[in-house]
C-alpha cells in the first residue's frame, strides 16, 4: 500500500525567502514520486519527479525536491520566493507495482508576501 | 502540442439528473485517468483507461462510470446526482499505462455543481 503526508497545510514566506514544503510517503515498493503545482481554478502542472535515478531532482521554476530514502521523505524546495509561487502544491506517489494508480496528499498552500 | 482538454469547463446541474464530460487526451497519449477533487476528500482517483478498456478502478460508486473511444478520447458519466458529486473532475493523459514513471498530465478540470 501506498501513502503521502503533507506535514503542512499552509506555508506563508515572504517574497525572495527560501521556500519549504514537506512531504513524507509510504510505499511497499519503490516508489516514483511527483510535485505538482495547481492555481487557482486551474488543472495540476508537473514540478519535478523522482523515478530511482538520482535522489536530487530539478523541476522548473527553479524548484528541486530529494529523495531520502532512509527518512521517507520528498521535500520541495526553492531558493527564493516569488509572488507567482503562491498556490497549491501536491506531493504525490506511485508505486513501481503493476497497475499502481497515483496517491495525492492534501495540499500545501503556500502563501507569499510582498 | 496541445494540452489535455476538457469541456464543458462548469457545469450545474440538480439532484437526480445525470451528467457527462469529456476529455481529449495529449496526442499520441493512449491513457486516460479521472480525478475528482473536492476540499474534503481532496484529489481521488476514479478510474483508468487504455485501449477502450477500463484499467484500473478507484473506491467510488456505480454511479461514476466511464468510456474511451478509439481515438483515446474519454467520456465520464454520473447519473443521480447528489450533492456530494459537487467537485472539480480532472482528467490526464499519459503515453502507457501501468508504468509508474510516466507522467500524467491533467487538463484544466470541470467544474460540477449540483444543487
């Protein structure tokens, strides 16, 4: 079985802070993980994902998420805030098993201050 | 390319009537996924499809069904509305199915509201 924990519902940075949204999984296998960003009254757009090559990855806007295996966990990171970054962000997981169907946490919205 | 889209975009609809939305996948893209996301339940899946064939199937009533035509288009029903079934239903496409590094990528979602 798989699951995803958002550790947080809402994250509030200041414009041009670094940003740090947390997600913890479980999964029997190994598991392929996603972020994926959704504005508002918008669809969900991919960030970045981890698929067992390296445990570092880079996405777009500048955002990169590691994978730690020992601590379970998926963090999304960026180095800077910009307004445009305020939105929801899911984690996601899937597990490298037959006819896995994806898991979504709740969602972090992450709010930013001018 | 273009995107996976979806119509109509809102919809609004009354108890007990029934409902149909469609999804027109990325080409190329033979996979079809259904999402309903409400702010309690969050994102859930619904079901799949590849090749016609329903391929996988989440934990929700009989009364959410599904289609997909030869050309990968895909058609998700709800018949007896409820006001529960009140939700952003989002659809996405991927080039396979049951391999898990593939990305999905989701359209911009229907609106239904039942009242």
């Amino acid at each position: 079985a798989q699951s995803v924990t958002q550790l947080d519902s809402h994250v509030s940075v200041s414009e041009g802070t670094p940003v740090l949204l947390r997600c913890n999984y479980s999964s029997s296998y190994s598991p392929s993980l996603f972020w994926y960003v959704q504005h508002p009254n918008k669809g969900l757009q991919l960030l970045l994902k981890y698929t067992s090559a390296a445990t570092l990855v880079k996405g777009i806007n500048g955002f990169e998420a590691e994978f730690k295996k020992s601590e379970t966990s998926f963090h999304l990171t960026k180095p800077s805030a910009h307004m445009s970054d305020a939105a929801e962000y899911f984690c996601v997981v899937r597990e490298n098993s037959g006819y896995s169907t994806l898991t979504f946490g709740k969602g972090t919205m992450l709010l930013v201050s001018p | 390319k273009a995107g996976v889209t979806q119509t109509p975009r809102y919809l609004i609809k009354t108890r007990g009537q029934q409902v149909t939305l469609s999804c027109s996948p990325i080409s190329g893209h033979r996979s079809v996924s259904w999402y309903q996301q409400t702010p309690g339940q969050g994102l859930q899946f619904l079901f799949e499809y590849f090749s016609e064939t329903q391929r996988n199937k989440g934990n929700f009533p009989g009364r959410f069904s599904g289609r997909q035509f030869s050309n990968s288009r895909s058609e998700m029903n709800v018949s007896t509305l409820e006001l529960g079934d009140s939700a952003l239903y989002l659809c996405a496409s991927s080039i396979r199915t049951g391999v898990s590094t593939d990305t999905q990528y989701f359209g911009p979602g229907t609106r239904l509201t039942v009242l």
